[in-house]
C-alpha cells in the first residue's frame, strides 16, 4: 500500500478512534477502547501510537476539558508579540508554508459570481473533510465528524452562492497531502473569500503558533477593533478554512472552548494533536 494510501486508512481510524475516546470519557480503559473499535488491544495500541505519537492513555489527558484552561495559563499568544518576533512561524503544521491572498471586497459582494471552486472529500486526521479550492488555493475545509457530509457540503456552498462547484478531488489532492503532514513538497496556499473584516481577523488567527492559544478579547486587540469582541467571535466562527486558519486556538477568556463551527469535540481533538506534537 502507498504512504499516503496507508496515512489515509489510518486517518479514517483515527478519527473513529477520537469519537470513541471521546465519547466514553477519561475513565475508559484500554481494553474497552480497542473492543469499541473491533480491535485488539494490542493492534489498536500500535496503531494509535503510531498515528498521535503517544499512547491512547496520553492522549486522553489532553482530551479532558481542563485542558483548555492549562492551555490558556501556560501557552497564552499575545498577537502583538507573536507579529513582532516572528513566533507565527515557529512549528506551524509540520513547518508547512503557508501562503496566502484574499478576495477584493467587490469580487466577494458578488459572492462568488464567475469563480469556479474545484471540491472533494479526503481523510483527515479529523474525520471525513470536505476540501475546497480555486485556481489560487485552498479556498475551504470542513470537517464532517460531527455533521452529515450533506451538511457540510450546504454549509460551504452557502457562502459563495453564484460560484461554479466542480467535483475534482485529484486537482486538489496535492495540497491536501501537504495541508494534513502526508507530504512535505512545496507550500500551500489559501485563498480567502470573505468580507474585509473577516479577513482582518483570519490574518490574525494565521499569528497563533501551533500548540498555542489566545483569545477573542485578543483578537479584537490585534485587528484594531478591541471593543468588538463579538463581532471578532462571529468572524472566528464564519472562518471556511478549518485547521489552516486555526479557529479552534481563540479561546474565551476564561479557558472555556468557546464554539466551533464542526463540534467541540473535533476542537479539543485539534488542540490536543497539536499540544502533542510541541511536547514531542
């Protein structure tokens, strides 16, 4: 079987694997895991191991809601200071390049009229993502985790309603391989369709290094508006590039999760692969 093949049958049991600790809460054993997953314990062990780079019983630990909070009092960003001293860079998915531009304000009033956006369905370390692009870049990714892949699909085609959508997963294909750690062979781009503000505060969430954390509060701080803290929450959640643009690091202010637009659950599952991979 292919690398990419074999990352991608793992990713699809991985996913399964987080609902599964997810759903059955920090006090689940091992052998209770692994017999929800129609494995054995050792198979399962070997596998998760493989796939989060620490044990099932560590992985929970990151998992637990507490988390968050541990998150905010030890690796809380300062946007400021990440901007100034170049943090933004450090560590940021596998050390990908991202490289990005955004959609004129006039091209996006016309939502998506004569855009041609090219989608697909591939694995993820996150369950069933929906991916997006146009002839610039990635353009959108949704996780279907916690939703039907119907709704997904309706969710993102809502946004640009005019847009062409053409299924062509292979065209895309190479920027998913590099956006999810499968390959490692040249930047990936993101081209961002939203209103001026949305913009302003996605470029802010692109400063937050990985395994890192900040808030709303700080975000309406960094784009210059820090009296719109709400509004700064709905732009977060309106954010269509999931993972890349990383609007599951903005916290509230007192460690709570806060929303997610593709469940908390897969959220605390982001961080917590992150938090993993900077301890590592």
């Amino acid at each position: 079987m292919p690398k990419d093949d074999t990352d991608s049958y793992h990713y699809k049991v991985m996913g399964r694997a987080i609902e599964v600790v997810d759903r059955l809460g920090p006090q689940a054993s091992l052998d209770q895991i692994a017999a929800e997953m129609g494995m054995s314990t050792a198979h399962f062990q070997r596998l998760f191991s493989a796939w989060a780079g620490v044990s099932p019983k560590r992985y929970r630990q990151y998992l637990t809601l507490g988390h968050a909070k541990c998150l905010l009092a030890d690796r809380f960003t300062t946007l400021d200071t990440a901007l100034a001293t170049g943090l933004s860079g450090s560590g940021r998915l596998h050390d990908l390049f991202l490289r990005w531009e955004a959609m004129s304000p006039g091209d996006f009033a016309r939502a998506g009229e004569g855009l041609v956006i090219y989608w697909g369905w591939f694995e993820s370390p996150f369950g069933p993502a929906l991916v997006m692009g146009t002839e610039k870049g990635l353009c959108g990714i949704a996780f279907a985790a916690e939703t039907t892949e119907e709704a997904a699909m309706e969710d993102l085609v809502s946004r640009w309603p005019k847009a062409l959508f053409t299924e062509d997963p292979m065209r895309l294909r190479p920027w998913v391989l590099r956006a999810f750690g499968v390959a490692q062979d040249g930047p990936v781009p993101l081209y961002m369709i939203g209103a001026p503000f949305q913009i302003k505060v996605w470029e802010a969430l692109m400063q937050i290094p990985s395994g890192h954390v900040t808030t709303y509060s700080e975000i309406a701080q960094a784009v210059g508006h820090p009296k719109a803290v709400r509004a700064v929450g709905t732009a977060v959640g309106r954010n269509p590039i999931s993972y890349l643009i990383p609007c599951h690091r903005a916290l509230r202010k007192s460690g709570g999760l806060g929303g997610y637009h593709w469940g908390l659950p897969v959220k605390r599952a982001i961080l917590a692969w992150e938090a993993v991979r900077l301890e590592a």
